[in-house]
C-alpha cells in the first residue's frame, strides 16, 4: 500500500518541517510543486512540500482537464512545444497515468471548401506523428453526411464537413493530489494548509522558510539547502517574500468553464470552435460537458477567482452559435473559475526562458519555476530541480519521473481486464467499478475495503449519486483532505457537478468525514455553514455584471483560517 495523506502523516510530517533539514523545500502544491516533489524525492533527495491551501486549489484543479498537445502552437509552427507536449501525453496514457487519463475524441468542424481541409488536415496529420502522438489513434476526415451522425446537435450551417482527432483529459485535481501521494511514498513531507510568511535568509543565500499551519496557528521555521518556489500565479510574491528582483513577471489570465448535463447538447464526440480570441472546447465529462474558455486579464484576488454574468454570456453565446438547441442560463450545472500564470517577455539573465515556462535561479537558494500548461508538468519539474542540484552540494541521479508510475497505475491494466470479477465479489455494478478504477486506479481496492468494512460505506452519497459514502471518507484517510470544501470541490467534483452546487450532500459528507478529523459538531456545523455560504457568494457573483462586482460579491465569504 501507498503512503496514506491521513491526518497522522500530516502529524508526522509536521514534525519533521521542524525538526530536519531538507535537501528541498518545495513551495507550492499545484501539479508543478507536486511534480517538484516527486522528481526531487524519486532522485534520493530529503523533501518536503507545503501548500498554503489544499492540494491542486489554485489552477491546477481549474484547467479546460485536457492533456493534449497544444494543436494551435502548429499555426504558429511550434513544432518543439507540440512534440514535447505529445511526448508527455503517451507517457501519461501509457505509463504513468493510464488510471487518470484517458483518450477523448474531438470534431474540427470545416466551414470553408477545399482549403481549410486541406490546411487543418496538414496540421492534424503532424499531431498524429509528432512526440508520442502514436499513443491514440490517427484522425480522421468525414463528409457533412458522417459528421452530422457523430453531432446531430449542430445547426446545419455549422459545418459543411469536419476532421475527427484524438485528445486526452485527466481530472486535474486528483491527478495532481495522485502525484504528492507519490512524492509521500518516496519519503517527501507534504503538508497543505502550511503558508509561507517568508523566505530566511543567510547573507544573500535562502536557506529555507518560515511557515505557518493555519490548522493550529503554530509557526515553523523550515531548514533547506534550496526552495523551490512553483507557485504560479503568486510567483512575484516569492521575489517579494525574499527581497530580490523579480527574475521575470507573470500576469493572471481567467479562463472560465461551464458544466451542462449531456443530455443537453446531442454529441457523440467533444467539439474544438474557433473563436476570436482562441478556442471553445466542449469536453465530455462522464454525464456532464465542460464547455469553455475565455482569456481575460485578472488583477483581483488571486485565491477565489470570479465568474461574471458577462463570461458566463460570453461562452453561452460562442457554443449556441453552433448548436441546434441553444443551452440557456438555466441548463449550467456548475461554473468554474480559473487563473492562467503567463509569463512576461521580460527576463531577467538568470532565467531559463521558453514559449512556455520559465526557471530562475536568482540568488543561492532559491529556484523560481512558473507558466507551462499542465501536460507538461514534469519537464517543467525536472528543469527545476536540475537547476536545484548546484545548492544541494551532494550528487544525485538525473531526472527518471518519464519512467515511475504514479500512485494507483501499476496494475490498473490487469485490474480493468478483472473488473467484472470485481464488481461480483464487491456485490456492486460493473459501472461502479468502473468509476472507481477511472478515479483510484489499483487504490480502488482501498476504497472497497473500506466500504466492506463499513457496508454503509457502500452506498450513494444522497443526491450525489456518482459517488459513494467510502469515497468522502477515504478524502481524508488517504487523499489529505481537512476540510469539507476539499473533498466536494477537488477528491469529488460535487460542486460543480451537482446542479445545487453540492449543498444538499454537504451535511451527510461533513459527518462522514467529522470523525476521522475529530471533528465536534460545532466545527462540523461550522464547515456546512461556511460552505453553503461559498456557493451562495459564487452563484451571487455570477450573476454581477462585470470582474469588479464579481470579485467583491465572491469575497464576502472570507477564506476558512
């Protein structure tokens, strides 16, 4: 079995943030921390991590949940962007995720004779050869005839032939939690919940950080050859936080997403639209779709990003211009919100400056890495911690993350081949376990034992029906979940997947979870009441007009501790 994230191990690792001296202290628990950890740790490196909040909380649970290789960058003849990208794509399906990502098909619709087959097509055939594009299958052109039979749900003017290719999506938050689970059982201390105050500093060199649990208010000052600072959207504040020149500038950009039952739009495949500014994906998502995004420039808290009525209009109107039956205000099960971390033209000489990401070593001590999209995580890991290696003062083996599977991914193919057996001797459907193998991989066996155990454990989460009661409490036993908010918001996505934001599951998940936290009612009632209070700020500042009203109206409910 896996290291367990349960509230003994944060116990556990707590103390050692006191106590040791780490060869790396990663700040940040989004999936390049996450991977930061895992490279460093898999390398034979002393590590801890800690996250100010929960894993994956910032954009790395706020993604479009594509693993893909940027198919645009090929107009833009980025042809080493798209071959790194497609490589980390068939690692993930083939080696180190295969449980969390999973291929997903997508419509190009044509709206021009002739040309703009020929042109998209060009560009599609060199994303089915470039990197590890062989890892799916190969596209495909169709008439306006057999695009229709795989998009009925298209108005007629929408197309006039399309080219079919192939993707993959990952739910971002669990794939990101699945790595520090692995970064843990390589030995790495991950604590979320834990903010660094500041960066300590010896002379010019960094020598670790002081952090504060904002479970108990203790404060701790944390010893370490080198910080690594992945902290995306709030990376000048690491510059900040060590008195030093920003070694480059990242600049937030809002991407929304819309979650719409599947029923409502009559799809067999996803849909990739051009739009003015990029492009609107429309994303199937088990028995919902995502469909988004937008691209605007957001200077306002960067903790709760906000929705407007003008974003949420904006995707409405892009994705009705195609389809048959327009989806109205009242079809969105669930919004979400996200933050882009973009980087600057400017650099400073120190920094390792690509289209995508960025990596400085600034002063001894301290490596900054920021921008990338997730797929490609682990590069951008790995670059930070080979720029790390020159503080650690003792050898280590170069980066092998290409090659270690993640937590819940060995054995996921033999287990997926025995799933009817599966479901017969844990007395559940075959749909069931299927669901649970999508999510956990082989750690699906940890969630049934729970539930045979506990065999209340084995029922539906009251109108939460795609999830089952062994699924909020193993959030906290083994997922690092500490509060309500983490596990209906990131171990599960009830929050945007159930059409009343979660708040009918919220009390029967608190008291599942209330006592594995050693939880009185009061904080138990506490964490309800502070929930329902979230959804409402939310649904409140969707409906406000512009960025401004919306980020007031979504502050009113203050950040738990």
């Amino acid at each position: 079995m896996s290291q367990p994230l349960s509230p003994a191990y944060r116990g556990d690792s707590l103390r050692r943030l006191a106590n040791e001296e780490f060869d790396v202290l990663v700040v940040g628990g989004g999936v390049t921390g996450a991977g930061a950890a895992l490279d460093a740790a898999s390398r034979g490196l002393s590590v801890a991590l800690v996250e100010a909040r929960d894993l994956a909380a910032g954009t790395s649970s706020r993604s479009s949940k594509l693993i893909h290789g940027g198919l645009r960058y090929l107009e833009q003849l980025d042809f080493k962007l798209v071959r790194e990208a497609l490589r980390e794509r068939g690692l993930l399906l083939r080696t180190l995720a295969p449980h969390l990502v999973r291929p997903v098909k997508f419509l190009v619709p044509l709206r021009h004779r002739v040309w703009e087959r020929g042109y998209i097509g060009a560009g599609v055939t060199l994303y089915d050869t470039l990197g590890g594009a062989r890892a799916l299958p190969r596209h495909r052109h169709l008439s306006r005839r057999r695009a229709f039979e795989v998009a009925p749900g298209l108005e007629d003017d929408a197309l006039i032939g399309a080219i079919q290719y192939y993707d993959a999506q990952v739910d971002d938050a669990r794939h990101t939690m699945m790595i520090a689970r692995t970064a843990a059982d390589q030995g790495a201390a991950v604590v979320t919940r834990a903010r660094v105050t500041e960066l300590v500093r010896d002379g010019e060199r960094v020598t670790g950080a002081r952090v504060t649990d904002r479970e108990s208010g203790a404060e701790i000052t944390v010893r370490a050859r080198v910080v690594i600072a992945a902290t995306g959207v709030w990376s000048d504040d690491i510059a900040e936080a060590a008195g030093i020149e920003k070694p480059f500038t990242v600049r937030a950009s809002k991407g929304i997403h819309l979650v719409v039952p599947r029923e409502k739009i009559d799809l067999d495949t996803g849909l990739i639209l051009r739009t003015e500014k990029s492009v609107l994906f429309v994303i199937p998502w088990g028995p919902h779709w995502i469909v988004g995004t937008t691209d605007t420039d957001w200077d306002l808290d960067r903790e709760h990003p906000a929705a407007s009525r003008a974003d949420v209009d904006y995707v409405l109107g892009h994705v009705n211009a195609v389809l048959r039956k327009p989806l109205t205000h009242d079809d969105i099960e669930g919004v979400y919100a996200g933050l882009r971390p973009l980087l600057a033209a400017k650099a400073t000489a120190t920094t390792k400056l690509s289209r995508e990401h960025a990596v400085a070593h600034p002063v001894p001590g301290l490596v900054v890495v920021a921008g990338g999209k997730y797929t490609t995580y682990r590069v951008m890991a790995a670059d930070a911690v080979d720029a790390a290696m020159s503080d650690v003062d003792r050898p280590a083996p170069p980066s092998w993350t290409d090659r270690l599977p993640i937590v819940g991914a060995r054995g996921y193919a033999r287990m997926w081949e025995d799933r009817y057996a599966l479901a017969r001797c844990a007395g559940l459907p075959v749909s069931r376990i299927e669901h649970l193998l999508g999510r956990y991989g082989t750690a699906a066996e940890e969630v049934l034992e729970l539930a045979g155990e506990r065999p209340e454990l084995g029922e539906e989460i009251p109108d939460a029906p795609e999830y089952l009661k062994a699924e909020a409490v193993y959030a906290v036993t083994h997922e690092g979940a500490l509060h309500l908010e983490d596990v209906l918001t990131r171990r599960t996505r009830i929050s945007i997947e159930q059409r009343d934001r979660g708040l009918a599951a919220a009390p029967v998940v608190a008291g599942l979870i209330a006592p594995e936290l050693g939880w009185s009612p009061e904080r138990r009632d506490r964490e309800v009441a502070h929930y329902r209070a979230r959804v409402e700020a939310e649904r409140t500042a969707q409906e406000a007009p512009d960025d401004a009203t919306a980020n007031e109206r979504r502050l009113a409910v203050p950040a738990l501790g």
